[in-house]
C-alpha cells in the first residue's frame, strides 16, 4: 500500500490523549496570553529606549557642532606686548580687554571688506556677533606663540550663543525681536556673513576637551574637567575597590566559619547594595570632609565615597561567581596534594574571573553615573581649571559627567540644554564602552568544565 492509497487518520475519539478538553484549551489560551504579555513588554521597553535615544541624540547632537567666525586680525604689538619683550610674564598682564578690542575692529573690518554693511547696523551690533570667550582664545593663542606678535593671523572665532542658536533653529526672527542679547538685523547680517563664507559650522572639539564656562558664555561651556575628574576618580575605585571587594568576597565564601556571624555580615552586604546612594553622600561628608579635613570637590573624596558604594556590588558578583565555580575543581586540586589557598588562587579564581571582571566593570559603570552623593560633597561647585597630574590632581577641585549634566540643567540660557544632551550622550557613550569591555572580557576568559 503506498501514501497515496493509505487512509487517512482517523479523528481521535472523545476522551483521547489526542483530544484537547476544555482545560487543556485554557491552558493552552493563557500559555499564549503570556507570550503575548512578554512580547509586548519587550516592544514596550524598546519603544521607549529608542524614545529616549532619539530625544537625547536629537536634542544633542548640535553640542558637538559648533558655529565659527573667520576673520583676519592684526595683533598690534604696542597692545599685546607693550614692551616688545616677547616675555611671556610681561604679555600676560595683558587682559582680554586689549584683545576684545582687537577683534572688534577686525570684525567690522572683515564685515566692511565683504560689502555686508548695512543700514541699521552699528559696530557694536557687528562685534556683539562673536562670543565674549573669543577675546580669551586669541589671548591664549598668543601667550602660546608670541611669535604671533605683529602678524596678520587668521582667527576662528566662537559666535555668540544667540547666532548659534539661530543657525540650529533654536532661535528665531521672532524670539529675537523680544531679546535683549540679539536683534533680527543682527541675524540677518549673520546669515549674510555665513553666504559669504566667514561664517561657518563645523565640529567642536572644545565641547569634549574644553573647560566649563559662565552662564554668559554657553557656546565655550566644555566637558574637559568633568571627563578628567571623572577619570580620576573610577581610577581610585579600581584600584581600592577591586582588591579590597575580591579579598572580602574569597574569605567569605572560601574560608570563613558558617556561623551567626558570618550570616550577619551577608545580610549587611547585601542591605549596602540596597542603600539608596544619597546615604553614602551624607556619609563622606561626615567621615572625609568633616572628620579627616580632606577638600570638597576633590576626586579622592568622590572616589572614596564611590568605591563604598561600589564594594557591595563587587562583592556580591564575585561571590555569586565563585559558588559557580562546581565542587568537584576544589576536590579535584585538593585530592593531588594542593593546599586550600593553592586550589583556589590557582584552579577556582581563574574560573570565576569572567563574573569577576564582569561584576567590576558594571560596579564602575553605576559609580560613573551617580550624582546625588557627589553633589553632597562639594563636586557641584563651578570648576574651570583642569586638576594636575596624579597624585597631586587628586586633590584639586574638579567636577564629574553626571555632576556636570546636572550644572547644565540648572542654567537659565537654552543653549546649555543641547549642553546637557551632550553630555549625556558622552557619558552614554562611556557606559556603553564598559560594558561592551565588560562582555569582551566575560568571554575572553570564559572556560568550559
């Protein structure tokens, strides 16, 4: 008998395996309902990670961008270097003022060379058109090469906020008309200038490497210190908190008695995880500012602070990795001869170091993104000179990217709101680099057993 001739399958009989009841279609109705559940959480929680993204990056990307002026200035000898010396002590008596001046008249000049002027229009507005940290740039420019002096040099200059704006939509003809820092002539002559060539957007490497700026100048604000002070201070919760999470962690789960108090300390340990990180704030202004004189605003204070805050989660993931660790490598190295401090530094903490690493890195990335217990030890303070080299920087004042984020917010110029999705969009970037790193090392260090 072939396929084509077989019969076919009968129906299954009432009360058969084969025959769903009732129950078995409820069953059956809400496993599908579930699945239903938990395909719709994840494109929910898709949905609004892309959301977020794409408010952040959108409001953002226009921080990395930023709008130049390009005119040619003459630096007059007898303002920036009164003695003709080429002594830079001497030059730097010289304040921004000499150099204002200098730009201004470069800058009617350049908008008279190119045909621009118009009625309505007069030097004031024309030189309103630079930003105030234009007359500091061109000041460090030259204290770096006095060679400048006497020379026709060609300036790329920050414009001021309002032209910025209106270059990237957030300002307008009509908000203008109604703000006391622009005039709509000055835009037009703007848009005029940026036809003509002298005008220019183009990418902004102050906003990453640059220091921060005053509530007048949103257009210089930088993340330089704040990337720097956060450097310096993930640098002091590696180095104590990884050693000093790891020991405790090896003790604990390798060595100490399983007794009352041991159990204690794991419910401790795992209660510190919990602690909303404010409480760790209040607890580094009590201990290290207050009582061990250390200064605000210092990395070493945020460090310390951070890697109290940071030491229950290593702990916790690194004792997680070690019980997974199974018992049969421990009575496997104990069984040739080895001691119990061999079997484990030699065959079960090299097993466990992918969770290790693991635990670590995203322990330092919740650390880089805290900001209440930061603020509460002075980091919020306005910080424009960058901390020296380790060890010394540890101890200047300097800021950090959430900190940083949080200053943006509070300023009433629009323009550092780009500021703010800027840096988040840094300090996105940083944990996503860590955690990447995180997942690298987790399976270049992975073994099978």
């Amino acid at each position: 008998m072939t396929d084509a001739t077989a019969p076919e399958a009968a129906p299954p009989e009432p009360g058969s395996l084969f025959a769903p009841d009732a129950r078995t279609r409820r069953r059956n109705a809400a496993e599908r309902r579930f699945r239903a559940y938990g395909l719709g959480a994840v494109i929910l929680s898709i949905l609004a990670l892309v959301l977020l993204l794409t408010s952040v990056i959108g409001n953002g990307a226009g921080a990395f961008r930023q709008t130049f002026i390009a005119i040619p200035v003459t630096l007059d000898a007898a303002i920036v270097d009164p003695r003709g010396n080429r002594d830079i002590e001497e030059m730097k008596k010289v304040t921004t003022i000499g150099y204002g001046r200098q730009l201004e008249a470069s800058m009617v000049a350049a908008v008279a060379a190119a045909g621009l002027q118009s009625e309505g229009i007069s030097d004031k507005d024309i030189a309103g058109l630079l930003s105030k940290e234009a007359a500091a740039g061109l000041r460090n420019r030259v204290l770096a090469d006095p060679e400048l002096v006497g020379q026709t040099v060609e300036v790329r200059a920050l414009a001021n906020g309002r032209v910025d704006g209106f270059f990237k939509g957030r300002v307008t003809m009509e908000s203008a008309a109604l703000d006391s820092n622009i005039t709509p002539e000055q835009l037009v002559l703007a848009q005029r200038l940026r036809e003509a060539g002298l005008i220019t957007i183009a990418f902004n490497p102050q906003f990453l490497f640059g220091p921060d700026a005053s509530e007048l100048r949103p257009e210089a604000a930088g993340l330089g210190v704040a990337i720097l002070g956060s450097a310096y201070m993930m640098f002091i919760v590696l180095v104590l908190a990884l050693p000093i999470g790891v020991a405790a962690s090896i003790y604990l789960e390798e060595f100490a008695p399983k007794n009352r108090w041991t159990d204690l300390i794991e419910v401790n340990i795992s209660n510190l995880a919990a602690v909303p990180s404010i409480v760790f704030g209040i607890l580094g202004l009590a201990i290290f500012i207050n009582f061990m004189g250390l200064p605000q605003s210092a990395p070493i204070v945020g460090g310390l602070v951070l890697t109290l805050m940071t030491l229950p989660t290593i702990i916790i993931a690194t004792r997680a990795s070690l019980k997974a660790v199974p018992p049969s490598i421990r009575d496997a190295a104990l069984g040739v001869g080895a001691s119990k401090m061999q079997a484990i530094f030699h065959h079960v903490l090299p097993l466990a170091m992918p969770g290790i690493l693991t635990g670590t890195i995203i322990g330092l990335a919740q650390a880089l993104g805290e900001t209440a217990p930061l603020l509460l030890i002075g980091m919020v303070a306005f910080v424009r000179e960058f901390p020296a080299a380790p060890p010394e920087g540890f101890f200047d004042p300097a800021s950090a990217l959430p900190v940083q984020v949080f200053n943006f917010t509070q300023r009433a110029d629009p323009a550092f709101v780009e500021r703010a999705s800027g840096a988040i969009i840094v300090l996105l970037v940083f944990l996503v680099a860590m955690n990447t790193v995180a997942i690298i090392l987790r399976r270049r260090f992975e073994r099978r057993w």
